[in-house]
C-alpha cells in the first residue's frame, strides 16, 4: 500500500509540488471527520458521567477518570500515530484507529463496572484516537502550501461542530435507548474513520526544491537590495536554518544496506526525529507545555465559576454553547486571515497574540460576576482559542517542514498528555484549598502568559540570529573597492605626484 507523506518518500521523489486543492479538499473533508470523531466525541464522553454515577454508584471523581484517560492516552499515544503513519501509510494507521476506537466503545456497552470501563473507553478507544488524529492533521500539511492555514482551520473546526450537534444527540441516545444503546450508537459512528481512512490518497510533495529556490531568491535580493533583507528579518515565522540542517545530517548515521527490517528498523528511525535536535522546535516545546497546562482550565470551571456567582443553570450553559460556537468562527476566519499576503510571513507572531490574549481573558475572568459580563469573556476566550488550535500545525510546520510534520506533531500532541492529565485536578485542589476560582483562573491565564512570552523569546533570537547572519553574508559577498577621494585630497596627491617627477628630473 502507497506511503502517505512520509519522510523517506518525500525526500527520494520529488515528484509534484503541493496542489493547494483539488484532491486536497477531499482529505481536509476527512480530516473534519476524524477531527468530530475523536476530540468531539471525547468531550462529550462527559455527558455519561450521570447515568455511569446512578448505574455503578460512584462520585463524580471517579466517573471523571474516564473522560481524563481517553484524553491524556489520546495524546500520549499521538507518537505512535506518527511512526504508524510514517512506516506504513496514513490510510493504515487512520483505519486501524478507527477499527480499535469502534471496538472500545462497543466493548464499553457490555461493561459492568468502571475499571473495566477504564480500559475499553479510557485505553483502548484512546489508544484509537491517537492513531487517527496525527496522521490525519498530517496529511492535510502534504496538500496545502500557500492556503495552508485556510485549510487547517476548516479541519480543526470540526471539534466545535462535532461538540455543538453531538452534544444534543448523545443526550437523546441516552433518554430513547439508555447509556448502553447510546454508546452502541457512537461505536457504529466513530467506525467511519475507517472510511475516512480510506479516502487519505498518498502523495509525494516537492518541498525541498522549492526551499531552495527560495532561499536562493532571499540571498540575490539580499545583495540587491538592503530593504528586501529588512523585509526578510521582519518575517516571525521559524524556518530550520541551514546550519541546523547541516548540524542534523551530521548527526544522523551514515546509510547502511539492508538485507532484512527488523523491530528497530520498522518502529525507530533517527531520520524521522532530527527536528528534535533544533534548538527552536525545544522551545516550542516547552512553550506548548504551558499552553497544555493553562488551556483546558476554562473548560472545566467555567460553568462552576458561573453558577458560584449567582448565573441560572441554563446561562452557564449558554456560556458554553457559545464557546463552541465562536470557536469554530476562530478555526476558520483566522485561518482564513493568516494566509493572507500581509500576515502569511506574520503566522507565528499570530499565534502568539492568540495565545497572550487567551491569557489575559483568564486573568480578567475573576472580576466578571454577572452572566452579562461573562459573554464577552466566552466570545473572546471562543475565538482565540479556535484560532490557536488552527494555527498549531501551521507553525509546526513552518519549522520542521513537511517532510517531518507528522512525527513533529506526534511530538507536538505527546506534550499535551500529562498537563491534561494533571492541570484539571490541580485547580480543582485549588478551589478546595481558597474557597475560590481566582486562583485557578490566574493558573491558567498565568500558564498561557508564559506560554507566549516562551515562544515570543525564541523568535526574536531566531530574528536577530537570522540578521546577524543576513549582515555577514552581506559583507563577506561585497567587493573590496577603494575609498573614493575627495576633491582637495585628489589635487595634493596631484601636486605631490609632480614634485617628486620634477625632483628625480633635476637629479638625473
């Protein structure tokens, strides 16, 4: 079966560039799908924790265990997505996903108590998710260029959606066929993955070329002009220099002859994971570390936060509604925005603005004690987070490249795991110990700062490191040329020149 964007295929034929459409249109479709199949139906794994806490008699935090093990082993599994996708295909690691998610949600409608309910929903159908979601994410890298943020936002929108239609759904499954029948129901559904997998045709991009031709016509118009190398430092959106390049093949093994795969050669590959060695994708890292800690906070607590102040059961409900709502006008519009001409060189200053603002709707949130005051909260928190979420893999992949993206974002989701895991019941450990919600809010709108200062670091290094290096080249290229004299200087070199004749004539 046909690889699907992976590494050693990409760099071996570079046989088209990427098509921006047509074809590509089908897998962003797809990768909606799985993108409401996986992160849409987990957030509505919450919805079961009534019926789960009234059939097994069990507290709320006990029930909670399940919605946070299918989310932490969803992201803690994203590598193994990654090394599915890179040594066979998307498409296989896609519909082996689909089948093993399919299968834990039916095996968690003949479940008869929670620990059981831990392994087939919380292990097995998380362990399906993450084998889905990367690869799909990656596949749509390998078809867009130019409209690559258009594209990922329509894809990663398909979580607010999902969350919006399902929500309401689940519930009725639960009322007309009980928990059971509605987990019944969503096994069939989430078996479209399969379908979706199918319809992931490999393609092979040409990326390296067309990276070199560019970086050729950014040094000649270097040379030319002193304006175009302004223009170039103002760009904030990381590309691998070529020294890390240089840095990374030397690092990497020679290539040996291989007379049989074996277990290390099939699962690990060095060539897969050279990314890991740029000093700019390790502070990505730590920035999504921060971002994964501080993000899902408002998620939890909004409705509690709400109804401690005084907001009805069905306004903090809204609350919610409209965040899923809104979000989803992020995923797009600023997807949308960002591929643009006047802000595609900008993306990554983009994503941190989104970022920042994030943090600071959570700083403020404490001060906002009314359901009036709480609407512009959800409206803003809404739309920068969708449009955080859409821009992820653009920057992902504006600094591994293409070749690399679905390893890079198995990396990428693998961090989310643990703060996921641990951040929720941590600002619920604060809320127990103050009596208040303001210190978790400023947990999260702290964790968010920090997250964009992280990465607002690591650019301005990579832009004075890039003009530091634009500046040499500059100098070493100019011809040395002699300083042009003046008029006086020329006319006493003149009259000097004539003495000395005039005095060796007289001597001779």
């Amino acid at each position: 079966m046909g690889s699907g964007c992976r590494v050693e295929d990409v760099k071996r034929s570079r046989a088209v560039p990427p098509p921006d459409g047509g074809w590509g249109w089908v897998i962003v479709g797809c990768c909606f799908m799985v993108t409401v199949c996986t992160r849409a139906v987990t957030r509505c794994v919450s919805i079961f924790f009534v019926e789960f806490q009234a059939h097994f008699g069990a507290d709320y935090a006990a029930t909670a265990w399940i919605h946070s093990l299918v989310d932490c082993t969803t992201m803690l599994c994203a590598p193994v997505g990654s090394l599915v996708g890179n040594r066979w295909s998307c498409r296989v690691a896609v519909m082996l996903g689909g089948l093993l998610s399919s299968i834990g949600l039916l095996l968690s409608s003949f479940c008869s108590s929670l620990e059981l309910l831990y392994l087939s929903m919380g292990v097995l159908t998380g362990v399906g998710f993450a084998l889905c979601y990367t690869p799909a994410i990656a596949m749509v890298g390998c078809y867009f260029r130019r409209r690559k943020a258009l594209a990922y936002g329509i894809a990663m929108s398909g979580s607010g959606i999902g969350t919006f239609v399902l929500a309401p759904a689940v519930q009725l499954l639960i009322e007309l066929y009980s928990w059971r029948g509605a987990l019944l129901v969503l096994s069939a559904f989430v078996a479209n993955l399969c379908v979706c997998g199918a319809l992931l045709r490999p393609i092979t991009v040409q990326e390296e070329e067309e990276e070199d031709t560019e970086g050729k016509e950014a040094e000649s118009a270097g040379e030319e002009k002193q304006g175009n190398i302004q223009k170039h430092d103002a760009e904030l959106a990381i590309k691998p220099s070529k020294e890390s390049e240089d840095r990374l093949l030397s690092a990497s093994p020679a290539p040996q002859p291989q007379v049989k795969r074996s277990f290390s050669s099939v699962f690990l590959s060095s060539k897969e994971y050279r990314f890991l060695l740029l000093p700019d994708f390790l502070g990505l890292s730590v920035s999504f570390l921060f971002l994964a800690s501080g993000c899902s906070l408002p998620f939890v607590y909004l409705v509690p936060y709400a109804l401690s102040v005084g907001v009805s059961h069905q306004q903090a409900a809204f609350l919610m509604s409209i965040l899923g709502v809104i979000d989803i006008v992020g995923n797009i519009t600023f997807g949308w925005l960002t591929d643009r001409r006047c802000l595609k060189p900008y993306r990554l200053a983009c994503y941190i603005f989104s970022v920042a603002m994030e943090g600071l709707c959570c700083l403020t949130a404490p001060l906002l004690r009314s359901f009036a005051l709480l609407v512009p909260f959800a409206v803003l928190y809404g739309y920068f987070d969708g449009a955080y979420v859409a821009l992820i893999p653009v920057v992902t992949s504006d600094l591994v490249g293409a070749p690399y993206l679905s390893s890079a974002l198995g990396v990428v989701y693998f961090l989310h795991a643990i703060p996921y895991l641990i951040s929720p019941p941590v600002g619920g450990w604060l809320v127990d110990v103050t009596g208040s919600y303001t210190p978790t809010f400023f947990l999260s709108g702290t964790a968010l700062l920090l997250s964009a200062l992280v990465l607002f670091t690591v650019a301005a290094i990579r832009r004075c490191r890039s003009r530091q290096k634009l500046t040499t080249i500059s100098q070493e290229t100019k011809p040395l040329e002699p300083l042009p004299l003046s008029l006086s200087d020329q006319s006493e070199c003149c009259i000097t020149f004539n003495k000395e004749a005039v005095s060796q004539g007289v001597a001779s």
